[in-house]
C-alpha cells in the first residue's frame, strides 16, 4: 500500500480520487441558491451564471441539485438575452484552504428578456432531485439561466450546482 501524497505534492491543478490517483484537473466551486419563494405560477428566473469572456478557462458543471415543496418545473437555458443581471452571489471554493476564487459570475433573481435555448428540464414532486446524469460546459464567453417554476403561489424551491474549472 502506497502513502498518500500530502496536499503539498499534489499540483495545485489536480485532485487524487479514493485509491490515490489523479482523478480531475482543476478546482470544485459550489453554488447554492438559498430558499427562494415563487410568487406566482409563472416561469421565474433563479440564477444566471457567467463564464466570462476572458476567464482563459472552461467550467465543467457535473451536478446539479433542485428543491420544490410541490411540484415544480426546473428549466436550463443557455445563452439567455438578461437586461439586469440580479444580485451577484459568491460561489464556494469546495477545496477551503485552496485561496483560489471562481471564474463563474453567478447572480440570483435575474430581469430575463430572452430565455435562450433550452438544455434540459427537471421535474420535482415536492423534496429534492439530484441529476449528475449530463454535464453542462460553459466555454469562456457563453452563459446559463436556471428557472423555477411552481404548480401554486408561494411555493418554496432552491437550487445548487457543482462546478470544476479548467
């Protein structure tokens, strides 16, 4: 049986997986939309994620996690046409002695004119649903809408995706 590398030996670009070899390059970041309530029965705009143009990286988003207390539509966009951004929110380096920051710009309660293309939807029968089944990549410059929407007024849903960055 081998020894474990320290965080020392391990390059800074790369994470060893459970039997100690190389299993990805690049930092994982989290980014969790807190408790949001839907006020209407409308499609509403939760997050909006950026990679921006000149990040010189690519963001591999492997899961993703939705919550509804009723039955709820989780809709992702790519490349959505936003007139406000929202409010900026900080995405989590999962790595907390690692000082590296995310590239990912990420807002919450976008103004949304143009949704964009629609890259998949998921359907929430009241508790949680985790897919990791297709990985969404965002190349520098391009961006992603994630959408809510509830069967009645005043349902509470949220939200959460796990990100590595090369």
């Amino acid at each position: 049986m081998s020894t474990p590398l320290t965080p020392i030996q391990v390059p800074d670009q790369s994470i060893l997986d459970t039997f100690n070899r190389q299993a990805y390059l690049g930092q994982q970041f989290v980014l969790p939309i807190n408790v949001t309530t839907i006020a209407s029965t409308s499609e509403t705009p939760l997050a909006y994620i950026t990679n921006p143009a000149g990040s010189g990286k690519t963001m591999f988003i492997v899961s993703k996690k939705y919550a509804g207390n009723d039955t709820t539509f989780f809709r992702l966009y790519l490349g959505p046409t936003v007139s406000a951004p929202g409010t900026s929110t900080a995405v989590r380096n999962m790595r907390p002695a690692c000082t590296n920051s995310s590239i990912s710009v990420c807002y919450v309660s976008p103004t949304v004119s143009s949704t964009g293309t629609l890259l998949s939807v998921v359907i929430v029968n009241g508790g949680y649903s985790i897919d990791s089944s297709s990985m969404v990549i965002l190349d520098p410059g391009q961006t992603l809408l994630v959408t809510a929407q509830a069967a009645s007024d005043g349902d509470k849903v949220s939200f959460e995706m796990v990100e590595y960055e090369l």
